[in-house]
C-alpha cells in the first residue's frame, strides 16, 4: 500500500520561503509537509483533495493549505497543459513576534483559517494568479512584499470555501488516508479496465458494503460516482489531444457510447463534440 509521503521543504537560497513552479506529475503523490502552501494551477481541470474535502476544479484553482495537511498533487491526472506556481513558507518565516504586530491582524486570521484548507474564486483568484505569476521575476525584497500584499488580499477576501468542517492536520487521518491512497492507486491503473469494487473491497481488508459505506463517507460520493468522474476526466484529457468521441470513449472504459455521451454532458454539462470544437 502507497505511504503518505512527508514532503521535506527548504527555502529558496536568500529567501524565508519558496517559490515552485512544479512540471507536470504524472504520478499520484498524496503528501504532507510543515509547511504552509499556496497553490495556484492553470489546466483543463483536475483534482482538489484536502484533507477530507474532495472536488474538482475547471480551469484553474487557487488554495491556501495549512501546515500538516494531507493533499493531492493538484496535477493529479492531468495530461494536458498545466501551470503552477506554488509557495511553501514556515508559520515563522518572518520571525517569532511576525504575527504580534496589530498591522497583521487579518493576516494572522488568515493563517489560523489555513487548518481548514482554503479555495479562492472570482477576481480574488484572478488578481492573486497575477501577482504569483510575476513573484520570480523580482528581486527577493520585492518578492516579499508582493507576498505580503497576496496574503492580505486572500485575508480581507470573501470570495472564499472553506473546504473542512474541522481542522485538518489531523494524524487521525493517517490511516484512512494510507487506504484512500491505495484506492485512488487501483482507480489510476484500472480505470480504462473494469474496476470490480469487491475485488478492490478485498485488498483494503473490507466486504465489499462495508468499502461502500466507507468511501462514500470519505468522498461524499459513491465509488461508481468517482469513477465516472476520473474517466471523463481522462477523456476530457483524450479530447483535447484530438482523439475521436468513439476513441475516448473506449479508452477510459465506458462500454457503451450513449452511457459515455450521458455521463459526459452530466459532468460537464456539454457533450464530447461541444466540449472539443470548444477548445480545439
């Protein structure tokens, strides 16, 4: 069974924090680090698993993720073109007494608010995106400054989700997050198969009712749900590399092509063919 990987994070040379442009992952990498993290990330869409939130998102997502938080990979699956910019910094990154300073006091909330997984939208998300764009190409005081104008605009925006009930860095987590894991591995390697769920009930030590209550416990959705939703996934990734309708359809393991249409335009709210001259 895949492990929960602790992600070992140091600053930038001459910097308190760290500036990241990660290059496609074509790998699951479900991690946690000290750190906390801002992710923002461009692509056809994608996976948004905090904690115990999971989502997707469509065209680009914006978080913040507090310290020891499980997370996925935000390229989880993508195959297509992808832009991130992420920055890691320590809750002490500008000194002990950063935070005492009354000038700070949206910020400070901001970071407490972090336990919880945190999505931004609208022009929030926009401006943000912009000023993380432009962070390498100053100087590092200027970079330091930018961050702090990002941080207080994400701390004096409404354009926020909570994404967890409760605070998330949790090492109750630990085991059902080794198992979500394990599942997430079958449904990548399976997908374009015929996943059977009581054979995958069998490998994480369930009957098969029991894994079905537990994932949708886990997910908010049923398994079948989930994996609709990661093969129209994958076949969003197919069409835009200008497979056929009846290619992709095969492809990520649909048998038929009206139930693949069907689940198309449900998930999407397009078919195959609007979805393709749309971004072709």
């Amino acid at each position: 069974m895949r492990k929960l990987q602790l992600e070992q994070v140091q600053p930038d040379m001459g910097s308190s924090f760290k500036i990241l442009n990660p290059s496609l992952s074509t790998t699951f990498l479900w991690h946690l680090h000290p750190e906390y993290e801002i992710v923002y990330v461009e692509s056809a869409g994608g996976p948004r698993h905090v904690g115990d939130h999971i989502s997707r998102y469509e065209g680009s997502d914006l978080v913040f993720i507090g310290p020891n938080i499980p997370h996925l990979n935000f390229d989880y699956g993508v195959h297509t073109a992808c832009k991130q910019v992420v920055i890691q910094m320590k809750e002490n990154f500008l000194g002990e007494v950063f935070f005492n300073n009354p000038e700070i006091a949206a910020i400070k909330q901001l970071f407490k608010n972090a336990c919880y997984g945190l999505s931004f939208y609208g022009d929030t998300k926009a401006r943000v995106a912009e000023a993380l764009k432009k962070l390498q190409s100053l100087n590092r005081f200027d970079q330091l400054l930018s961050l702090l104008q990002i941080f207080q605009q994400l701390a004096t925006s409404t354009e926020v989700d909570v994404l967890n009930n409760n605070p998330a860095a949790n090492k109750a987590f630990e085991k059902q997050q080794k198992r979500m894991s394990f599942i997430y591995k079958y449904v990548e390697e399976n997908y374009h198969l015929k996943p059977d769920v009581n054979q995958l009930a069998e490998k994480v030590n369930m009957t098969t009712a029991a894994f079905c209550r537990y994932f949708k416990k886990q997910t908010k959705q049923t398994f079948t749900d989930f994996l609709n939703q990661y093969r129209i996934s994958q076949a969003k990734n197919l069409l835009l590399q200008d497979k056929t309708i009846t290619e992709t359809c095969y492809a990520t393991g649909f048998e038929q092509l009206s139930y693949f249409n069907k689940t198309f335009k449900k998930l999407t709210g397009e078919n195959p063919s609007g979805f393709k001259k749309r971004h072709l």
